[in-house]
C-alpha cells in the first residue's frame, strides 16, 4: 500500500511523502509488482484489434471512447513478471464499451498470462456469452487482473456469467469492478472439480442482482503443479459488497451470495485456506448469505437477512463435496431471520470455532462445535446493540454497536495471528479484543454509512471523507492558519482532496483546491527529473563535474572543480545553504540564474566532495543553470516544456507572473498571521523554491511519479531512470 499526501498551507507546504513501501498485495499476486507499462500504444474500434494481437510485454494499449461490438480475444497473449500487457479503456469521461455477442464470450482469455484488463464497460445486451471467460480450451490462465469493468446485461438466464474461469486459473485479481445484473457474478472453476482456481484476491467489488450466485469458487479434485500453479496459497476475498436483495432466483434455482468449494483432499494444495473478510452480504430470500467447506477464516463481516422465509442460516458452513476442515469465524455482526452461524458436518480433526461475534437471529444463534466469547440474541432484539437495524440501506441501516452494548471481557483470539488484517474491524481500525461484532469501536461510526456500492479502496478511505474534514478544519480554527489545502492519494486513488480558510486574509474569498500556493522545495524533484531527462538524452552524466557544463562556475576553495551533478543532487557537494533569498529585492529577468552562480564566487566549501552531507539550496540553484546551458534554454522553460505541460500541469510554473491573479494566494507571517509584505519569488533561486503549484495539479505529479514516468499516454522519464532517482 502507498499512501502520499500533498498538504499546502499558505505560506507553508510538506512535500508528499510514501508512507509504506511495501508492494500492493494485488501487485504480488497479479504478477505486475506495481511497475508501469513502459510504452503506450493507442488504438480505436477500428484498429484495436490488429495492434492487440502484437502487443509485447510492458506494452500498453489504451483505447479510445466508443462501441466495440467484436469482442476482445485475448489468445497467445503472455507479459513477464514486471512488464504485464495493459488493455485499458478511458480513465474519466465516455468509456469504451465492448457489447454482448451470442457466438461468443465479451473477453475471451485463453493460454494467456501477466494480463491486466481495465477500465472497460461490458454491455451482455441479454445475450447469451459471458462477459468474460477463461475458456475450457485454455491450457493456462495465470497472473490475470481485472480492475474498473462494469459489467451488466448478462442476466438472460443463471447459466450466463460476468467473469468465469473453466481453464486452470492462478493469481487472478479481480477488483473495483461492477457486476450488476448477471445470471451468476462470478464463477471461478468448473464444476466438475477440473480447472481449478488458486491464489486469488477479489476485492472491492460490488456484485448485486444476479439471478445465482453472486459468486462461486468450485471445490477442487487435485493441484496440477506441473503446470505451474503454486502448490500451496491463500484466496483472499475482502471489501466486497455481495447483495441478492434483487432479481434472484428462489427455491430450487436458489444460491447463496458467496459459496467456496472445498480445496484438493490431500497432496498439492490441501492444506490452502479462504480468508474472507471486510465484506457486506446483503439479502437473499431463499438462501444463506454464505456457504462454504474446507479450510476457512470469515472474519471481520456484516451479514445482513430479513427477508423471509428463516429456514436458512445467514452463514452456513457446511458439506458440499466435501467437509469443513479448519474453520475460525470470528468478529463477525450478524441481523438474520433464520440461525445466524452454522457449522456442522465438520471433519472432527482439525479445529473449528465461532468467537466474539455479535448474532442477533433466530434460536439456536450460533451452531459449532466451539462457540466462546460471542454476543447473541434474538433478531428482533438487534436494535439494543446497534444503531439502527430497521432502516433501508443506504437510508440510514447502520449496524455500528452502541455504546456499551458490544463490549465485554477480552476474548480470546489465540491462534489467529496469521490471517491477514486480522485485528482489524470492518472499517479497517485497529481492534480492541473486547469488542464483540465486526467493529472495533461504538456509539458514532466514523465511517460512511451502508450502502449498496462498492467499498473504498481501503478501509482508510473509508474514515478519510468524514474525519480528515473535520480534523483540518479544528486545526485551521484552532491555530490560526489563514488557509489550508490537502489531497491524499492511495496508490492511484484520490481518497481525499479540500480546502480550508481563505487564500487571503480580509479577501474573504474561500480557498479551494485550485488556488496555487509558493511549494518551496518541493521545486527540487523537478529539478532531480530534469536532470535525469537530460541523461537519458546523452547531453550529460551525473557524473560530470560541474565546471564541464558551467565553466564560470567556482568557489573560493579549490576543491570546487571536483564538484559533480550527483553529489549536488544528493547533497553530499560540500557546499553550504542559502542565507539570503532576497524575496524582497528579486530579479525577475533570465539572467539572474548565470548571476547567482557568478556571485557565489567567494562561498567556501563545508569538506571534500563526497566527504559529508549537507542540505544545499545554493546547489540546487546552481543545477537550475546547468538546466539552462545544457538544454538551451531558460530553466523555467525547459522545465514548463518538458514536465509541466506533458502532465497537464497547466496552471503550475516556475515563474509566478504567469500565474492566473485570480488563483494566487498571499503569503502570510506571525502570530496572529498577517499578509506578508514579500512573496517568496527570485529566479535567482527558481530551482530550489519557486514552484508554485495547487494540491490539485499536484495529484498528477504524484500519479506520474506512481507509475514511473508515464501519464494519460506521456511518458517523461523511461521507467529505467527511477533507479537513478
């Protein structure tokens, strides 16, 4: 997971920071380990499918808003590790949209591998192909993800699916995708046992309205590790919504929301588990919300039945081709008619447990053959533990504990530590082991309220809309900030984005976050990305000495001729800091970058290049003019032409004159703050802390710099260079 920030106060501003550099686990599993595609390639319905056919590991294809009514064969395609193949449609805006067919499945996947598919719209149009498919032909489907489809219009009857595997299927992500209105969601396996699935991660899906299934994972016969599926793994199924409120099917054409089948009984494969938590299941009238069998933990999940008849139990884990094996089900809240937890059928060697849920359901509440540490009573009953359990989703059904009502001695979660997420709540909170139920606090949930949609892309997101709010406003109160902008990206996401105050005191104009702000050293990464450009062109080497490029250059001590452009990039070039900016005196003309390096003739050095480290502005300005001479022109320019307007940046710049009056913001000082008589502006110091620049335009300089060096189809530095970085 990485999380940036970009946070611009008036006058101040904090340079985004990663907050964790581990991979994402859906870049594990889906083979791409977060790297980009390397080139873009843009087609349209009437080209798109002859480049597809030739597209090479790391290539991208990005395909333009239209009608694709034939299909997408996705056959014989296969990227590496690291360098996945990319079929994406439009980020924002009309979408590309590839139509149902009777002769065939939407997106057809066959002997293909290190795949992702996204951002398209899959209209079924009520016929009869699944949306997609990894056909039974198929030898190998592997290292597949399926992000952003919606997919709806594959409901003509339960056989027709949204996304199906029949071939042997591994490390598949499928996430932040709608399927809504399908015979069955999503069908993973075939039936017979043969062309098993492993190693998945479903998450932040919503699947609602299907006529079977929301979704199913089919019971497994043996592990064909020859092929080389993993002999061992985890499928991890979380933050999802699965609701049957709608068009399903009852009686005996009846499914559960989520079913997973049981794994291989011995050899390969016999020993993997289910982790299934952080979801929302959501009504189904004639069947259990879950069913599953084998080795599982359900954790963490709100369950949500009162639609009658109550003769099936909300979770019912159960035989189906096999039995329960290792089973823990625990934190889970659950409001159903019929019984709220079932398990039986078990095979009585391995350990199977029910602890510190809250079931509000039907007598006998929980079935297992070891309950501990569980809040239970009657469903008519749910309205003392919880906030509101009579309204209609997204009309205010809130199953968030009162206060009081869900804590009690801590329970005992022995054994549990190796479950992913697994002491987090619902919401994503750290849990307290005295909670009972799916959420670790009570009283006022921090988080969004219920609704059918689907889940934010971590439970971060979930708190971010409704408290960072409200925690930057106290603060712009409290200590007398004049204004305030934020934005908060995870991963590719902006999970937040506001402003706070005014963008001059006495103006009483609100801020917002287009105002452009001074972002001081924040300046640099665009210098260090210059630079870099400029090697990868051959025009330099980080290793030159300085004087190579700016012969005038030099410093009172000798040593200065030593100096190189890495060492003035990593600050290790001995020379000291700016002591004055002369805000107040600046010189707006081009030529005072070469006047500043000539005028620092009489600095000494700190110690031997290379020697120590020391954070030097005066360095980064002098990097501004080897910008200049090598490139050819002005360091403002190069910058604008080759950073800037290539990531649609347009109301960012190194020369505050440009800026638009109407979106600047006033510098202001003490305490109480007042305007500033100054703004911080000289091109003598543009390098190191001029960029001005707003929390928004700032978002695409953390996405390009996510996806190293490509934005929207614009690459700005190869995806070599970030080793540099």
């Amino acid at each position: 997971m990485r999380v940036w920030l970009s946070l611009a106060v008036v006058g101040l501003c904090l340079v985004p920071s990663q907050a964790r550099g581990q991979a994402n686990l859906f870049e594990t599993i889906g083979g791409c380990k977060g790297a980009p595609p390397r080139t873009t390639r843009t087609a349209d319905p009437s080209n798109y499918l002859a480049k597809l056919s030739t597209l090479a590991p790391g290539e991208r294809l990005l395909l333009a808003p239209g009608i694709y009514p034939r299909g997408l064969r996705v056959h014989g395609l296969n990227g590496n590790a690291g360098a996945c193949i990319v079929i994406e449609g439009p980020a924002t805006g009309q979408r590309a949209v590839f139509t149902g067919r009777n002769c065939c499945n939407t997106v057809s996947i066959r002997d293909a591998s290190y795949i992702v598919i996204r951002g398209l719209e899959l209209e079924g149009q009520g016929l009869v192909g699944d949306a997609v498919k990894a056909e039974f032909e198929s030898t190998f489907a592997h290292h597949i993800t399926l992000e952003n489809l919606h997919i709806h219009g594959n409901d003509r009857n339960q056989l027709i699916i949204g996304i199906s595997t029949k071939s042997p299927a591994w490390n598949w992500v499928i996430r932040h995708s709608v399927i809504d209105g399908a015979g069955t969601g999503i069908y993973l396996g075939d039936s017979n046992g043969e062309g098993e699935f492993v190693r998945g991660l479903i998450e932040h899906n919503l699947i609602r309205r299907t006529r079977g299934y929301n979704m199913q994972i089919k019971h497994q016969n043996r592990r064909n590790i020859g092929a080389g599926m993993p002999a061992s793994a985890t499928t991890i199924i979380r933050h999802n919504v699965f609701s049957k409120a709608q068009n399903s099917s009852t009686w005996r054409d009846a499914q559960p929301n989520l079913l997973v089948g049981h794994w291989p009984r011995s050899g390969p494969g016999s020993s993997d588990t289910y982790q299934i938590y952080g979801n929302l299941f959501y009504q189904n009238p004639t069947e259990a919300l879950f069913q599953g069998e084998g080795h599982l933990a359900l954790h963490d999940n709100l369950f949500i039945k009162d639609q009658a008849p109550g003769g099936f139990p909300a979770i019912a884990i159960q035989p189906h081709n096999d039995l329960p094996k290792t089973v823990e089900v625990f934190h889970n809240t659950v409001v159903a008619f019929g019984t709220g937890i079932k398990i039986v059928g078990v095979d009585a060697s391995f350990r199977q447990r029910a602890r510190a849920n809250a079931v509000f359901s039907a007598a006998p509440n929980i079935v297992a053959p070891r309950a501990l540490d569980n809040v239970v009573d009657l469903y008519e009953n749910a309205g003392n533990y919880l906030v509101d359990t009579t309204s209609a989703i997204g009309a205010g059904l809130e199953l968030f504990p009162l206060a009081g009502a869900l804590v009690g001695a801590a329970a005992d979660l022995s054994g549990l530590t190796g479950y992913e997420d697994w002491d987090r709540d619902y919401n994503g909170t750290v849990r307290n082991s005295r909670f009972r139920g799916a959420y670790a606090e009570e009283g006022t949930n921090p988080a969004r309220s219920l609704t059918l949609a689907t889940l934010p892309a971590h439970a971060i997101a979930q708190r971010l809309d409704e408290r960072i709010g409200d925690y930057l406003a106290e603060e712009v109160r409290s200590r007398g900030i004049p204004g305030l902008a934020a934005a908060v990206m995870l991963d590719e996401e902006v999970l937040y984005i506001g402003a706070f105050g005014v963008r001059r005191l006495g103006s009483g104009e609100a801020l917002t976050p287009e105002h452009v702000f001074h972002f001081a050293s924040v300046s640099k990464p665009f210098v260090a990305t210059a630079i870099v450009q400029l090697v990868e062109q051959g025009r330099l080497s980080l290793d030159d000495a300085v004087v190579k490029h700016l012969p005038y250059f030099r410093l009172s001590d000798e040593r200065f001729r030593d100096i190189t452009i890495r060492q003035m990039l990593n600050h290790t070039s001995g020379m000291p800091d700016v002591e004055d900016y002369e805000w107040d005196r600046p010189q707006l003309d081009e030529g005072a970058a070469e006047r500043y390096v000539r005028s620092i003739a009489s600095e000494g050095l700190l110690w031997a290049p290379g020697e120590n480290w020391r954070y030097s502005n005066m360095a980064f300005d002098v990097l501004g003019d080897v910008i200049a001479k090598v490139s050819g022109e002005s360091f403002e320019a190069y910058i604008a032409a080759n950073i800037l307007e290539p990531l649609g940046m347009d109301r960012s710049s190194f020369i505050y004159p440009e800026i638009d009056e109407a979106l600047r913001t006033s510098g202001h000082v003490g305490e109480p703050s007042e305007v500033s008589g100054v703004y911080p502006y000289n091109r003598r110091h543009a390098p190191s802390s001029t960029l001005s620049s707003s929390v928004a335009q700032m978002t695409r300089w953390i996405l390009v710099n996510l996806r190293r060096g490509e934005l929207e189809g614009r690459r700005i530095l190869r995806d070599a260079s970030y080793e540099l970085l």
